[in-house]
C-alpha cells in the first residue's frame, strides 16, 4: 500500500478506533479493530456504517505484546478469545512503518510478551520487517510486522483506491447522521459518529 494509503489508514483507525481482537495462523498475524473511519458498504438501511477492519501480515510475520501490569496475567489471550472489553487506542500512539517509534516502545512499557524469547530478537524482527504497526492503549500496546500487509473488510479485500474512497464516504455519512439524528430516519446509534461531534 502507498504512503499515502498509510496515512488514511492511520487516521481512520486511531481518530475514534478500539482494537478488539487478534489471530495467528500458520505463522501469520492479523489485529481487528472496530470504530474505523471507513464506510460499511455491507449495511443497509438505518444501519450504523462505520466499519470492522483487520490489517493482516504475512512472510516472517510476527506479534509482540506491552503492557505496564503488575501481574502476569496473560490479557492477550483473553483479547483473542473474546473476554475481554475492546481497547481504546490512544489517538497519538498509532503508527504505520515508524520503526524509531516500535523500537522505543519496546522500551516504554515493562513487559514484553509474545513469540520472541529475548529483546534483541524483537530488535532484529522490527528491524527486518517492510510493514510494521506499532499502537499503544493506555497500559496495554502491540507491534504487529511481516513483509506484506492487506486490509480486509465484511467484502473483503481492500486496495489503496477503495480506502480512499470509503474514507471520504464516511465522512458524507457522518454529516447525513447528524442530519438526520433525533428524527424518524435516524440511523442505529453508531459510536463513531457520536464521539466524532459536529461544530454547530
């Protein structure tokens, strides 16, 4: 994806976004996150149409988990098999291939967990990688890296031109909702929208 892709991608996911869930398969690594900027052309009608998104990573992919806990529970797990309440990202800790700011993570939260045995290997995989996503949630953060990136939403697959389209969609949405809040063609309450307050 282009840097320009990137930049999109960062504003839709940080602006409102929670991350919610992750997997791992067959050695490959995806995170979802919910509250993204980004128009679900699957929904109809009064549908809230803000979207759920996974960003997915392949060849010598990998995943680290911070935290600052004092425990050593394994909050990740419960993350991936649904226990837990979504993460709210902070707005200023979400970066796309900002490797500076992975590798200073590393060292801003006190534990590190994951499927690397030492720091120094976490150093060379972020290093090595060509797509990274380093994020931050208050106490808790994630490094998510690989050689390649997709972006798939409830139809699938997304490229740079479809992002950019769906970006600028939501935002016509986001005016039609308001418009229409508090009257019989309100749409559902969306949580995006809602956070996302107009100036008038």
């Amino acid at each position: 994806m282009s840097a320009e892709t990137d930049k999109i991608l960062t504003q839709v996911i940080s602006d409102v976004g929670f991350w919610q869930w992750w997997d791992g398969q067959e050695g490959d690594f995806m995170v979802e996150f919910g509250g993204v900027l980004l128009y679900d052309e699957s929904k109809k009608g009064k549908k809230a149409r803000s979207s759920l998104i996974a960003l997915c990573f392949y060849g010598d992919s990998f995943i680290i988990f911070l935290d600052n806990l004092d425990t050593g529970t394994s909050w990740y797990i419960d993350l991936h098999e649904d226990n837990m309440e979504p993460l709210t990202l902070d707005h200023d800790g979400f970066r796309l291939n900002d490797k500076e700011y992975a590798l200073k993570l590393l060292n801003d939260f006190s534990r590190r967990q994951g499927v690397f045995d030492s720091k120094e290997e976490a150093v060379k995989a972020i290093t090595d990688s060509s797509e990274i996503i380093a994020a931050t949630a208050g106490d808790y953060g994630f490094i998510i890296g690989g050689n390649t990136k997709t972006v798939f939403g409830r139809k699938g697959e997304y490229s740079d031109e479809d992002i950019v389209r769906l970006s600028k969609k939501w935002w016509e949405y986001w005016e039609d909702y308001w418009n229409k809040r508090d009257t019989k063609d309100a749409y559902e309450t969306d949580y995006a929208c809602e956070v996302t307050i107009p100036m008038k």
